[in-house]
C-alpha cells in the first residue's frame, strides 16, 4: 500500500493537529517511586518522585502515617520526619543520619543498621523497636543513661 502525495496534503491539518496536542499533553508519571508494606506488599502510597525522601516528604504533607512502610535502605538523611507514624515500619539500613525525628512513632520499628547518627529522636517513642546491629562512636554521658533508657521503654526503678 503506497500513500499518495494528495492524500498526505489533504490530512496535513489533522497530522499537524494531532502532533501538537500530543506535544502539550503532559502526561504524568503514575509512579517515580512505591512506598509498600513491608508484611503483605500492598501499596501504601504510590509517588512520582524519585528519591525516598521526596516521596516520604510528599507522603507526610498528605498524612503522617507510614505504618508499616518498607523504607530498607532508603537514604532519608536530614528528612523532616517530625511526628510520622512509623509504627512497624521497616527501616533497617536506612540512613537517616541527621533525621528530624521527634515526636516520631517509631514503636515496633525494624531499625536494625539504621545509620542514626546525629538524628533528633526527642520525644520520639520507641518501645519495642530493634536496635541490634551497627554499633556506634558516639559517647553517652552516665547523666543522659536515664533519658536514653526511657526513650527506649524502659522504666527505672530504684
């Protein structure tokens, strides 16, 4: 089949329509980025951006909850994670050195090789969640023993 020279001049205005209202179209990405339950797998929140921490920051100006999140080894330095619900989520080797995180809820959480240094973790309750793994430098005065024990669920007794 050969197309004939007429018929390309006849349809150039609808080819020409047609290209232009595909240039200006803007489609969107459906998902840059999946944020999933880390026990069944299902979306918690699908985003278009790229990174973990754009996508975490997006998720949080719509809702803080990120309740079973699978955020394994997501870079999550400097976030503003301030009062998130991240109860059961899974953190495990996520850097999240210099993380805004007070008032978070971090109970249940899987923070097994997290990167934490220098984290904001005032406020922040941490009951039952796993610290075993990456042991750090960072020196703990014998005064502040009391608070850091308390912030991990722990109550002291005399």
């Amino acid at each position: 089949m050969s197309i004939k020279k007429e018929d390309v001049l006849a349809n150039l205005e609808e080819v020409k329509k047609y290209i232009l209202e595909a240039e200006t179209k803007k489609e969107e990405n459906v998902v840059g980025l999946t944020i999933k339950n880390h026990f069944t797998g299902s979306i918690i929140f699908q985003s278009t951006k790229t990174t973990f921490k754009e996508a975490v920051k997006e998720r949080l100006e719509s809702s803080a909850d990120l309740r079973k999140a699978d955020l394994s080894g997501a870079y999550l330095r400097n976030a503003d994670l301030r009062n998130a619900y991240l109860r059961d989520a899974d953190l495990r080797n996520a850097d999240l050195r210099d993380a805004d995180l007070r008032n978070a809820d971090l109970r249940d959480a899987d923070l097994r090789n997290a990167d934490l240094r220098d984290a904001d973790l005032r406020d922040a309750e941490l009951n039952c969640a796993k610290f075993y793994g990456k042991g750090g430098t960072k020196q703990l005065k014998r005064s502040q023993l009391p608070s850091f024990l308390e912030a991990l669920g722990f109550v002291i007794v005399d």
